[in-house]
C-alpha cells in the first residue's frame, strides 16, 4: 500500500512540485523577506530544474490514471510539462535581470508557479470540468501577472481588457461543457468519444452547439480571430518576461487541450468540423499579419505576429482528418516547440534593449546591430526564422505545416498561408532592416546580465539545432503521437 502511494506521488511529482514552489515562494517571502530577495530567482530555478529531471524520469514509465480518471500520465502530458518547464525556467531568468530590486519578487514566483501547475495540470486533463479548473487557475494567475506593474496605465489597461474578455470566454466555456454534458451524460472525454461511436451520425443538436460553444472558449484562449482583441494590449501592459510566457507556454496550454478533445476525442467528426477550422486559420493569419504590418511598436508587432502564428497552426489542426492525422499532428507539436525559441528569444533581445531607457517604437532600433553585434545578431536570427528561412527552426515548423495541409488537398488554404508568410516577411526583415541599415538615434545603455545572455543564446541555439537537424525531436514527437492512436 505505501509502496503504490509512492508510486503515485512519484507520477504526480512535476505538478506537486510546482504547486509545492508556489507554496514556497509565497512564505519565504513572508518570513525571510531580505535572504528571499536574494535568492528567489535561483531557488525557482532550481524548483523547475528539480521538476524537470523527474518530469524527464517519467517518459518510459506506464501511463497511468489519477481521481477517478480524471488526470492521466502518458507521453503527451509528460511532453507538453517538459515544455512547460523550460519556457516557465527561460521566464524566471529573463524577469530576475529587469526585476533585481523589486521587492514583490515573492509574489511574482508564486503566480508563475501557481499559472505553472495549471499548465501541467491542463496538459493531464481527460476530463472537461477538470480542465475548466485547471485553465482556470492559469488565468487568475494571469490576470495578476499582466498587471504586475500597477503604476503603469498600460499594464492596468492590459490587464482589465484581458480580465472581462477571460471571464467572457469563460461563460462560452462553462455553456459548453454543460450542453457536451447533457448530451452525452458525461464530461470524461473517454465517454464523449464512446457516445460518437454508439451513436453514429445521429448526434444531438445539444451536442453540436456545445462543440461550438467550446470552440469560442477556446478560439480565446490561443488567439484565433476574432477572439484576439486581448493580446495586443495584454502583451503590451504585461512585464515582458510575462508577455514572452503568455506568447508562448500558454499558447501552448491552450493547444494541449485543444489537441485531446477535438483532434483525438472528436476525430470521427473531423470532417463535419473541418470548413469552421480552415475559417479560423483564413482569419486569424490574414488578420494578425495585415495588423502586424502596421505597427511601430516592436511588442504590438511581435502580439499580432503571435496572432498569426495560432493561424499557421489552425492550418496543420485544418488538415487534421485521420488520414492525414499523424504528419499534422507531428507539424503543430514541432511548431509550437520551435515558435516557443523563437518568440521567447525575440522578447529576451526586446528585453535587453529596454533595459535603461525606453526603445519600444522600430524606428529606434536603428544601429543595434552595430552597437550591440551580439543582441543584433539574435534578433536577426529570430526574425528569420519567425519567417521562414531555411536553415531556421521556423522554416522546418511551416515546411512540415503546408506539407500536411497540401496532403489533405486544402490547395487554396496552402496558397494563402504561402501569401501570408510573404506579408510577414515585410514586417519581420524591416527589424533586420532598421537594425543594420538605419543610423542611431540615440546610445543603447544595455549591459546584459549572464542569465539573459544564456536564455538569449539558449533559444538561439534551439532555433538553428531544430532548423538543421529536427530528426531528433521529430522521433520524439512520433512517439507522442503512437501512443494517442
């Protein structure tokens, strides 16, 4: 008996470690408040280091249940809290270098870690009332942390607009699962998937209205048009740190979810769905890259580029049918590994340039390059591989993505993601542009710290590693997805 209660808490050790950090964060700061600012960075690294060598132990071992079915260990999830864990460790480094005398550093931790633990425990999920918690617990969190910087009106706003539109989605959510709920009987995706094949093609209009009820929630939760009004501001008001976290670990989250009910439990009724998918995927690229192209503020273009890139996805969740299931599959796992390098290395640099003085408008940018080789470079870098160029992490994420697509014979729905990846472009290498081409305006007061060096050449490395050689990673990633079929 006390050996099987081991085993358990051996399984459940990455959420309870982050739960336990959460904890942890919270009353050290409470009681050893001068020692706690010292070291609070690095004691939630080494929290998440921590969680990150169990999570890791964890990938051979049996997939197992927990409450009542309620949670399950298996590939996926232990794929999706590895992933986790590390843009959550590139967050606390980068936020420790701009925050070094904030004394509400005991706070921020334990909301990162609170939000955390909702991530893992969405990624687990195999039941729709526990994901409303856990996505729950991620969103409160996220409310607070986008408006961690209360003397500024940005974040304030950010943060309200985010708040009201959260709690919006929220009631689209909640309707959702009562309508799949009251159709089916119950909310255990096990279930719903066995009430698809019992009852064929005679399903409830209840049922039907409930899968679009739970579309618009979570159309909210990654950004799909036009369920995006949020980001822009959001990511704007929100420490950059946080934005880089939002733009991608919870993009992520929202993902994880996404692929469990509607690409696994709901594959039968792919193709019945399929046209509201490719609309999403039409809307939200072509709206998130024509916005992107107009902005001057290096964090709004990067939101909307974020918009985008949900729609690339939208592309690979489009082509998803069963006969095309594994290759998509394997395209939005990869691409949200790679988009999560690539963006969090582009609001490091954003990041670091900010540091002294404010440098938010592209415009100011000019020089970088030459004033700052290293940070120049990275930017570049991201740039390029954002939009497509071989040789990057972004182009192996959109070769793999339009591959699946054209497999699935969506010929028109390839050709615009092809004319949006060129609208892009415009926007992407005007940065690369400015940086190199146009003259200083005023003198870069940066001086990096070691931490966000290293999460700047970390994601460096990781975007060019997975551009020229993904096989690694892409076995990885078959070997998720053997385990859904």
């Amino acid at each position: 008996m006390n050996h099987d209660l081991c085993l358990k808490f051996y399984s459940l050790s990455p959420i309870l470690l982050a739960l336990g950090m959460a904890l942890l964060s919270l009353m050290a700061d409470a009681f050893f408040k001068n020692t706690y600012l010292k070291i609070s960075s690095w004691l939630s690294l080494a929290g998440i280091f921590l969680a990150t060598g169990f999570t890791l132990s964890l990938w051979n071992t049996p997939d197992q249940f927990f409450f009542s079915g309620a949670l399950r260990k298996d590939p996926f999830s232990i794929f999706f809290t590895g992933l986790f864990l590390l843009l959550s460790g590139l967050t606390v480094s980068f936020w420790n270098d701009a925050n070094k005398e904030n004394p509400k550093r005991g706070e921020f931790h334990f909301f990162l870690f609170s939000g955390l633990s909702g991530m893992i425990l969405i990624s687990w999920a195999t039941d729709l009332m526990t994901f409303f918690i856990s996505l729950e617990i991620l969103s409160l969190a996220l409310y607070v942390l986008t408006a961690f910087h209360k003397d500024r009106l940005t974040s304030q706003e950010g943060a309200l607009k985010y708040f009201l539109l959260g709690a919006f989605s929220t009631g689209f959510l909640l309707l959702g699962i009562v309508c799949t709920y009251a159709a089916t009987g119950s909310t255990y995706l096990q279930d719903i998937s066995q009430y698809l094949v019992t009852t064929e093609h005679l399903l409830s209009p209840v049922f039907h209205l409930g899968i679009g009820l739970l579309a618009i929630g979570f159309g909210f939760k990654v950004a799909w048009v036009p369920f995006h009004m949020w980001v822009p501001d959001a990511y704007e008001g929100a420490p950059k740190a946080i934005t880089a976290w939002m733009a991608t670990a919870v993009k992520a989250a929202g993902f994880a979810i996404f692929i469990r009910f509607f690409l696994i439990t709901l594959l039968p009724l792919h193709e019945l769905y399929e046209p509201l998918f490719i609309l999403f995927s039409i809307l939200t690229m072509s709206v998130g890259n024509f916005l992107a192209l107009k902005q001057t503020s290096i964090v709004r273009m990067l939101a909307y580029s974020s918009i985008a890139h949900a729609g690339y996805i939208a592309m690979a969740v489009s082509a998803a049918g069963i006969h095309v299931f594994q290759l998509s599959l394997s395209a939005i796992l990869f691409y949200l590994i790679v988009y999560g390098f690539m963006t969090m290395g582009a609001f490091a640099v954003v990041l670091a340039v900010n540091q002294k003085k404010s440098f938010e408008a592209i415009e100011e940018w000019g020089g970088l390059g030459y004033d700052h080789p290293w940070l120049g470079l990275a930017m570049s870098l991201f740039m390029l591989s954002l939009t497509g160029i071989p040789l990057t992490a972004g182009f192996i994420g959109k070769y793999l993505i339009f591959s699946a697509t054209l497999k699935a014979g969506l010929y028109g729905l390839a050709i615009l993601g092809i004319l949006n990846s060129l609208v892009a472009a415009c926007y992407y290498l005007r940065v690369v542009g400015v940086m190199y081409m146009k003259p200083s305006e005023r003198p870069f007061e940066q001086k990096s710290s070691a931490s966000l060096s290293i999460g700047i050449g970390l994601a460096a490395l990781g975007t060019l590693a997975f551009g020229i050689l993904p096989q690694g990673i892409l076995k990885i990633i078959q070997t998720v997805i053997l385990t859904l079929l």
